[in-house]
C-alpha cells in the first residue's frame, strides 16, 4: 500500500536498502541518476520513519550518511 503512494526513486531505494545491509545517497547515484535528487528522496524516506542512520564516513573531506531500512519497515517488531 505505502508503495504504491512512493516516487518511483523512492521504490528503488527501498528496493536496493532491502538487499545490503546500509547504503549511501552517493552509492545508489552510481546507477545513474542525480546525486542532488537522490539525497533528497533519501531524506524523505528517513522522514517518513522508513529510513535510519546506519552511520557515517568522511570521504574526501566530505561526509557520506549511510542509512537501512528501520525495524518497521524490515517487519521486525522486536524492541
């Protein structure tokens, strides 16, 4: 249901975050598209309480936000 109401990027994310253990905004932009449109969707979703923190790590003096799918969204219901 909840997907069906998702941006087509927004799926894909949810999609690729269900097949590894976290993921970057810059990662899932190799697969071509816009690194800017990406990080936004990626922030929606984190909003949306779909997304959480998996940490960080400073890349050429940026730094990457990693991010998997929270315990709601995997089914895990325990605490």
């Amino acid at each position: 249901m909840v997907k069906a109401t998702l941006h087509p990027v927004q799926v894909q994310i949810l999609e690729a975050a269900a097949s590894c253990e976290r993921l970057s905004p810059v990662e899932f932009s190799r697969q071509g598209a816009e690194l800017s449109r990406v990080a936004y969707h990626f922030r929606a979703l984190h909003r949306l309480g779909v997304l959480e923190p998996a940490g960080t790590a400073v890349r050429r003096g940026a730094t990457e936000h990693y991010y998997r799918l929270s315990q709601s969204a995997r089914g895990d219901r325990s605490p």
